[in-house]
C-alpha cells in the first residue's frame, strides 16, 4: 500500500484539482464500492467481537494483539498479490475489514460497558464524514477537486456533531472537539483520494480501496478514544 501514498505533497493534496479520464474516473468510484464493503465487513466484526467474550479476552492478551498486528498486517499483503482477481481481491477487502472489526472487540466492549452511547456515537460521526467525501468522489466526472472535497465533508461532519449532540448532549465544547476530529478525518480521507488518484501506479480499485479504508479506520478509532476521554470513562 505504501506504494500510492506520499505521491504529492500535502497541500496539493488537500487543496488541488486532479484531471480524471474516464477509466480512472469510473475506478475511483469502484474503489469506494469496494472501501464500503470493507467498512461494513468491519462493523460486522466489531459488533460479532464485542459481544463474543472468548474473542474479547482473547484480544485483551499479548498473544492475540500479536495475532491482530500479523493478521492486520499480512491480509492488506494477500489483497495486494490478488488485486487483478475481483473475486479475490474483494473477498480478501471483506476479510481486512472484518479483521479490523474484530481487533477492537476489547475496547468496543469496554465502552458499551462504561459508556453505551458512545460506540454508536463514533460509528455515526464516521459514517457521516465518509458519506460526505463518498458524495463528492460519486459526483465526479472528469476533475476531481479536492476543495469540494473538504466543503462537501466539513458541511457532513458539521451535520454530524448536531445529531451526536441532540442525542448525546456534549455540549458547545464537546461539539467543538468532535467537529475538530470529524474534520480532521474529513482531510485524511480528502487527501488519501488524492494520493491515490494522483499515482500513475494506482491501475485497479483493490489497493486504493486498502489505502483508503486504513484512514477510516484511524479515524473512527480516533473519535472513539476523543468521546471516550470526553466523557471521562477512558481508561
């Protein structure tokens, strides 16, 4: 994966106009096809691990987070190997995300203990910000720019905090904060499209789709520790 990232700097990356023709243009849209099987896979996941205790205490010990790195690790590689095979290559996106999803089954099960609302909250504030960036990489055609990227997932991430807050009542501050994050992964996901559509090496939806799912992934797990210290019940 490493190969379609730091492809052009930063700036560019967030706030740059990107020409598409139409095959690369139809496989950025494959690859948020395929990333939203792999977000899915990985709720799944995380919704079988944290209410299965034996995969909990399991993850809870040195040897299984040593399997979670060998397997978080190794499965992006057998993606990567069978990328020009869709069947393979999809399954193998499926199975990162459903790792992915059981990995967490520790820290998901401790916040459905301590703080119920908080998991679901997380899961919205995420959801939100990636429907907002998958809006405006659908509705491109010959040009993507990443400005309205950002305008487009800010205004998502914004809509976000409101509904978090109507159910969870963080008040001013705590909508300040998860705003703050809700953007901020708003930028790592705008600027991970760009590396990727921006690499004369990015030829199949497989491995962007990898790239891609690995920030959303940070981010949600990004905003699940910020609720979780917010409301005072992170250990």
């Amino acid at each position: 994966m490493s190969a379609l990232q730091n492809n052009i700097p930063l700036t560019q990356g967030l706030f740059g106009t990107t020409e598409l023709d139409e095959a690369r243009s139809a496989a950025i849209k494959k690859t948020y096809a395929l990333l939203s099987l792999s977000v899915i896979a990985a709720v799944a996941g995380g919704f079988i691990g944290s209410r299965t205790p034996a995969l909990v205490q399991f993850f809870s010990t040195w040897m299984g987070w040593i399997v979670a790195m060998i397997a978080l690790n190794a499965i992006p590689y057998v993606a990567m190997a069978c990328r020009h095979n869709p069947v393979m290559g999809t399954l193998a996106l499926i199975g990162d995300g459903l790792v992915a999803g059981l990995v967490l089954a520790p820290v998901l099960f401790m916040a459905s203990v301590v703080a119920p609302d908080i998991v679901p909250a997380a899961l919205v504030l995420t959801a939100i910000v990636f429907a907002g960036v998958t809006a405006a990489v659908m509705l491109t055609k010959v040009q993507f720019s990443a400005p309205r990227g950002l305008m487009a997932g800010m205004f998502f991430a914004i809509i976000g905090v409101i509904v978090l807050n109507m159910f969870l009542n963080i008040g001013f501050l705590g909508m300040i904060i998860a705003g703050a994050i809700g953007i901020f992964g708003v930028f790592i996901l705008v600027n991970a499209t760009s590396q990727v559509l921006n690499n004369p090496e990015y030829d199949e939806p497989v491995a962007g789709s990898l790239m891609l799912f690995a920030g959303l992934f940070n981010v949600f797990v990004a905003i699940l520790h910020l609720l979780l210290v917010f409301a005072g019940r992170d250990d």
